[in-house]
C-alpha cells in the first residue's frame, strides 16, 4: 500500500471512529458542538481527498456541474 492510499485509509477508518463514538452519543441524547465540527471537518477533509485521488475523472466531473 503506498503513502496516498495509506493516508486515505487512515483518514476513514479514524472519521468512522468518530461518527461512530458521535452515533452513540447523539443515541444517548447528547449532543456536543465540538463533536459534531469534529465530525464536520473530517467528513470535508475525506470529500476533498477523495475528489483529489479518484482513479477516475468521474467525481470531479460531476462535482463541477
């Protein structure tokens, strides 16, 4: 696995940790701002690098129309 591929798995697997812990929470009736930018900014964070590292030119594409 190369350093792009490794970054981008990283970069999932701790943003589902979070909106796992963040399900649980919302669940349970709680509700915290930071959590949920947290959660925010991972999910920005993986839009973008999945658009910058698609094998195809079919998401950024569709995301320019």
């Amino acid at each position: 696995m190369g350093t792009e591929n490794a970054d981008l798995a990283v970069l999932l697997r701790r943003t589902q940790w979070l909106l796992d812990d963040l399900a649980f929470q919302v669940g349970a009736g709680r509700r915290d701002a930071d959590d949920f930018e947290a959660a925010a900014t991972a999910l920005d964070e993986i839009s973008l690098l999945l658009r910058e590292t698609s094998p195809t030119a079919t998401i950024t594409e569709r995301s320019s129309e």
